[in-house]
C-alpha cells in the first residue's frame, strides 16, 4: 500500500494530517514544524524547521516554546491566539505574515497556527520565502 502524498503548508485540515505523520514524514516537509502541548512544552520539531533555525532538535524538543525556545513568538499575535482558542473551547487556523527576531537575523516568514480542542498537539507551522 502507498502512502499518501506529504501535506503542503496551505493543505486543508493540515493539523489532522500533521497528527497522523510520523518523525520521518515530518522531516520530509518542505516546511518547518514545530508541536507543543497544552503546557507549551515542544513535543516534535522537524528538520526543515532545525535547520533553518540552526537550532538542534534536542536543545528544542522538552523545552518551552514561549519562555525557553522563540521568545519572539511570545505576544498577543502568535502565543496568545492559542491561549485565547483554548479557553473558548475553539479550533485555530490562521495564517499570519511574521517576521522572527529571536536568536538570528530579522526573517520574514509565513506562520500557520493550528489547534483543536481534541488535538494531542498544537503547531506551529512556518513557511520561508523562496
């Protein structure tokens, strides 16, 4: 039996597809993953993401997303949106423009926010020009 296709950033339903993948298929996107829980600990961060970010997975995964990994993404526009769908028992699916600053140059970026009440995870997915 083949395996599906690997899911693309915009892919609808993207965090139920992100749910079912595997470490291996995580590291094959051709964008940057990153899987916190409830707590804001990194449950799975992906290759494409650890590159870019010269970030290795084992200095990311364990570690607080917010406060210990990407301060940067710490305010009213990323970590907050999760905050706020959690209380009101609400799913998130937004995609913002960004720019990261935390721990390299200013770079510009696509980010996917994704959560489910139901989910084991909440993303983070990102999308670099070019």
């Amino acid at each position: 039996m083949s395996q599906p296709p690997l899911p693309g950033f915009d892919a609808d339903g993207l965090i139920f597809r992100l749910e079912q993948l595997d470490s291996a298929a995580l590291d094959a996107l051709d964008f940057g993953v990153i899987g916190f829980d409830a707590d804001g600990f990194v449950r799975c961060y992906n290759l494409h993401e650890s590159r870019h970010a010269s970030l290795p997975v084992d200095k990311v995964v364990g570690h607080h997303l917010f406060t210990d990994i990407a301060l940067c993404m710490n305010n009213y526009l990323v970590a907050q949106r999760f905050e706020d769908a959690a209380a009101a028992g609400l799913a998130l699916d937004a995609t913002i423009d960004y720019v990261l600053t935390w721990r390299m140059r200013p770079t510009r970026v696509r980010l996917r926010l994704l959560s489910q009440p139901d989910a084991r995870l909440r993303y983070i997915a990102l999308q670099r020009p070019g």
